[in-house]
C-alpha cells in the first residue's frame, strides 16, 4: 500500500471590533490509499476534521465539525461518496464557524454549521475534451431553531474543453425540501465560459 498523506495546522482567528469573537482551529487531513484486487483503478478514503475554541462575551465554547469520502477513480472514472457533519448550538458545545465563506451546495447555499451533509461526487471523461459530473446531496439541519429542516438537491454539469485555453462549462439541477427558511426549493441553470489568455 501507498504511503498515507496527512496534514495539520493550527489557526488563530482575533476579531478587533468592539463585538470581539476571536476563534482558534486545529485542523486536520489524511488522504489513505487502500489495496483492491481491482487492477484498473485506485481506491483511497479521505479524513478530515477541524476542532475550533471559540471566544465570545468573556465565554470559552468547543466546536467541531468532521469529514469522510471514500473514493475510487481510474483514467475515466472517478466516483466518491461523502459525509460531513458541522456542530450546532447545544450543551457545552457552539455551532461550527468555518474558516471560509464557502457556500455548501450547488443550488442550496448554505452554511457549514449545524448541519450533516450526505452526497456523490461522479465524474466521467466521455472523450478527449469531454466530461460529465453528477452531484446529488442530501442537507439535515440540526442547529439551533432549525432542527427539522431537510431537504436535498440534484445537479448535473457537462465540461468541454477544446483547448488548453478554453474552458466551457454547462450546468443544470432542481433542490427539493425545506433546509432554508429564506430560501424555497428551487432550480439553477448555469453556463460558464473560460478563456485563458497569457
């Protein structure tokens, strides 16, 4: 078996408004290569976890949030299925702050926080220049006055890339439930062009 790949830091967030909420992250990764007697392809698990202090009104809270995906890939497929779960507001523990603003999803967008997020990472490259991807996820929200909401999404994308310096993307997919009291299930249709120049 193939050596492990593992990672870890130690952040530090200071806030210097007069609301000050300073926030501390111990974060880490590893990426496990597992023997298959499949001989066309590599299957590997990735780990992955941050543990957060976070500082506000003179109060110390713990936060956490964790990951996993197992993947399998070869030269044309590549296949990965994927857990994560963010802590919500509860005894002795505080919703998860993550270090971005990244939004979680393709059509829902929301918050790593409070949440469990279950979904399929598949990609396949038809051709030369040619690939599809699907990503279905399913959201189940358990932070504080959202214990309940759930709900999921489907989205499919198309990529061509007929040169190194154009890049086309085309999207498509519906969401389904009640995750977000803002937000009602919707669709999204998204249509990317990338043109390199040097």
């Amino acid at each position: 078996m193939d050596n492990a790949i593992a990672k870890l830091s130690l952040l530090s967030q200071f806030d210097l408004s007069e609301e000050k909420l300073h926030s501390q992250y111990l974060v880490g990764k590893t990426i496990i290569p597992v023997e298959t007697k499949v001989s066309n392809g590599a299957f590997s698990v990735d780990l992955g976890g941050s543990f957060e202090l976070i500082e506000a009104n003179n109060k110390t809270s713990p936060a956490f949030s964790v990951e996993a995906a197992p993947a399998w890939r070869n030269a044309v497929h590549y296949v990965s299925l994927g857990i994560k779960y963010a802590s919500g507001e509860s005894d002795g523990v505080a919703a998860f702050l993550p270090l971005t603003a990244n939004a979680q999803g393709q059509i829902w967008k929301l918050k790593l926080s409070g949440i469990t997020i279950l979904s399929i990472d598949y990609t396949a490259r038809l051709y030369e220049t040619l690939s599809v991807g699907f990503y279905p996820a399913y959201y189940i929200l358990d932070g504080s006055g959202s214990k309940g909401r759930n709900g999921g999404e489907i989205f499919g994308a198309a990529y061509w890339s007929p040169s190194p310096d154009i890049n086309v993307n085309l999207g498509a997919g519906a969401s389904f439930g009640n995750v977000s009291p803002d937000e009602k299930a919707s669709w999204r249709v998204a249509l990317n062009v990338v043109l390199s120049l040097f």
